[in-house]
C-alpha cells in the first residue's frame, strides 16, 4: 500500500514466527550501515521513500518489507540485498575497513 505522499507502508504477511529470523537479520544490518554512513533515520527513509514508522519497524526487526524495499534500502546504503539478509554476528570486526559511504540520491 502506498500512502498519500507516496511512500509504501505495507508489509508482506508471513505466518507467525516465519522469516522473523531474516526480519532480524535485516533489521540489524541496516541499522548497522545507516549508522556508519551517519544518516539519520528521517533522512535515509525520504531517500528509500518508505514512511519513518515502516522503517522503524524495519530496523526494530518487525517488518517483512517487499522486495522492492529492500532492493532500495541497498541501493541507499551502497551495498547488495544479500548483504542486507546476511548474519553477520558470527563474523568479528575489522577496525581496518573504511566505513561505507551512503549515496544520497
């Protein structure tokens, strides 16, 4: 659904508890990027065209965007959808990796 300045809202309906572990997954990384791009969420849900509470669900974990969202949220954070669904938890950090540079556009 798409509201009336244009942005989706909606989310595809899984059975309960099915894809809450992408939902998850999702949810942490791109909160993860958009931080280390330093976007705020109000700017970076104008450039992903999605309302501030969808995205706030998104990034809380409760959401099953659509395809089309997520393939937007990567273009945003200048990085792949399979990144985005990807578990990175298990994967130590490396302090010598330059942060990603969000594109603005």
């Amino acid at each position: 659904m798409v509201n009336k300045v244009g942005q989706t809202t909606d989310v595809l309906h899984a059975n309960p508890g099915e894809g809450s572990e992408v939902s998850s997954v999702l949810g942490r990384n791109v909160t993860r990027l958009r931080k280390q791009a330093k976007i705020t969420k109000q700017k970076f849900a104008l450039m992903v065209n999605v309302g501030r509470p969808f995205l706030n669900r998104i990034e809380n974990g409760t959401a099953d965007p659509r395809l089309s969202v997520i393939l937007r949220l990567a273009a945003a954070l200048d990085t792949t959808p399979q990144e985005l669904l990807t578990d990175r938890s298990d994967i130590p950090a490396r302090s010598d990796v330059s942060p990603r540079h969000a594109r603005l556009g």
